[in-house]
C-alpha cells in the first residue's frame, strides 16, 4: 500500500506554498475577500447615492417645509406647529382622509378578484392564456389620463353607454361621476378594473411556484377543484397575497391621476372623493401654500407606514411561508 506523505510534511519541505495575503494597517490579513467587498461597494454606492438625494433628502426637506410659511417663490418663515394644527382642525382633510381610506378598502376588492381569475387562467388545457393575460394587463399599462377620459365618457349622464345599457332595463338615465352619493364608487370601480391586471399576473406567478406533487397527491385522495383550491392554493399562495395587499393598500393610499383626470374643479363631486394626496396638490399648487401641504404629506405618509406596520403583524397569523 502506498504511503502519502502529510501536508504539514510537504509544507516543511517547500513543496506546497501558502497563499501570500497582505496584512492591513490593522495587523488584519487582506485577500480576495476585501476586494470583493469593495467591488460590491462600488455597485452599491450610486443606488445609495440616488437614495439619498432622491427619497432621504427630499423627505427631509420635506419635514423643515411643514413648520414654514414656505410659498412657491421662498420667503420661507417659521409657524411652528400651526401647519399640523390647520390639518387637524380642517373638516375638508378628515373628509379626504376617510375617502383615502374607503378606496384603499375598495383596492383590496381587486385581490380576490385577481385570485379568481388566475386560478381559472392556471386549469390545464386551457387555450389562449397568453391573449387572456395581455387583456387583462392592457388596462393596467394604459395611461391613467386615457382611462380616466374614456370611463368619463361611459360615465356621462347625457350620453354615456353606461346609461344607455342600462336603459334597456329600464333604469333612469344618471350622472355616476357628477353625483356625490355615487361618484367615490365609479372612481372606486375604474380603480379595481384598471388594477386586476397587475396583480394577476402577481398570482399567476405564484401559482406556477406552487409544485404539482401535491394537487396530484389530492386528486388521486379525491379532493375536488374546489377543495384543492382552497386547500392548497391559497395557502401556499398567501406570500403572494400579502405582497399584494401591502402594494394595493399603498398605491391606493396615493390615489391622485383618477381624480385629477374624471373630476374637474367645478365638479359638485370633488369634494366626496377627494384624497389627501388630491388635496395635497390643491394646497400645494392652487392655493400656493406648500408648508400646511408639506405637513399633510407627512400625515399621510406617517399613516402609510402605520398602516404598513400592522398589515406586516398581522402576516404572522396567515402567511404560510413553503
């Protein structure tokens, strides 16, 4: 039998080198590992750098502005917190902020519907899913300005096909977008029918993560469609359902190109549905007061991550991470 020598051996006798590392000011050895951190630091560094100026910088700006008197030309001058208590004693924000919050509680609508519609999009043998997923994705890349001009049109109390659909059943002709007890939900309806889109392609993408072995393993118990779809699926699709949700919750919270584009100023509905990120813009830009605009942001913003923070506690009771 043939005897190896050691590698201790072979080191002693200059056959194997080791690898030269060059020692640091600190005494600490530097190799291939140092270089590749600053490798990894120099991709990160114009992210960071962009974060900074473009998210950090700008909110922290935008904070100084909300205790100023600051107007669109400077002349900026210290109010404390008088910006803060105008929002707080102002009827017109806590109308926009329960609006803000009734059409994020309509987004999610667009969740179960997406499900639904991936779920039936995801059976075997079915043709033309491509077609089927484009049509559904056209309204979501379409632009917010051409959404909102056509559904003012389907809207339209005069001429609007909605109406004249509806007549054929007898239904009186009325105005969606105009009247006030009706205007929040056609925006509401526009906002979940031009979101399906997105997040089904979200679920669809979770679904085919799910693997096969267990719907055939329930088939072959005897567990129907149904069954297996509330079974398995959505279990397993519930990371997908929690990322969707803080998404909609989010997108929602800022709602702003719908309203802007469907309700003009002079419409006797804009003060019903109204957003604070609408009104944020009237304050800002119309009524030239960018300070108490600043202190509404950051409200929203702080209720944005309050909402956020829960939505991520409560994940702990009904995500089920594979």
């Amino acid at each position: 039998m043939a005897v190896f020598p050691s590698t201790a051996a072979a080191e002693a006798e200059g056959r194997i080198r080791k690898p030269r590392t060059k020692a640091g000011r600190d005494g600490t050895a530097r190799g291939p590992n140092s270089r590749t951190q600053k490798t990894a630091y120099a991709f990160i560094a114009p992210i960071a750098v962009g974060f900074l100026v473009f998210y950090i910088w700008p909110m922290i700006q935008t904070f100084g502005y909300s205790f100023t008197s600051f107007g669109p030309f400077g002349g900026n001058s210290w109010l404390g917190g008088d910006n803060y208590a105008r929002v707080v004693r102002d009827v017109t924000v806590w109308r926009a902020l329960g609006n803000t919050l009734l059409y994020g509680v309509i987004g999610l609508v667009t969740l179960p519907i997406s499900i639904t519609v991936a779920a039936l999009l995801n059976r075997r043998g079915l043709r033309g899913v491509g077609v089927y997923r484009a049509l559904y994705f056209i309204p979501f890349v379409t632009l917010p300005v051409a959404v909102g001009l056509v559904w003012n049109w389907l809207y339209n109390g005069n001429f609007g096909l909605l109406n004249e659909m509806l007549s054929w059943f007898g239904v009186s002709r009325h105005f969606w977008a105009s009247d006030p007890s009706s205007a929040l939900w056609a925006i509401g309806l526009v906002l979940v029918w031009q979101s399906v889109g997105y997040y089904l392609i979200i679920f669809i993408a979770g679904i085919k993560a799910i693997p096969q072995d267990y719907y055939e393993a329930a088939e072959l118990d005897g567990a129907g469609p149904v069954r297996r779809f509330f079974r398995i699926t959505l279990p397993l699709l519930s990371p997908s359902i929690f990322f969707a949700a803080v998404i909609c919750v989010i997108n929602s919270l800022q709602l702003f190109d719908l309203i802007y584009v469907m309700m003009s100023p002079t419409n006797p509905a804009l003060g019903s549905t109204q957003s604070v990120v609408s009104l944020f813009y009237q304050w800002a830009f119309q009524q030239n007061n960018q300070g108490a605009a600043a202190a509404l942001a950051f409200v929203l913003m702080l209720l944005t991550a309050a909402l956020t923070y829960v939505q991520f506690r409560l994940q702990k009771k009904w995500v089920h991470y594979a």
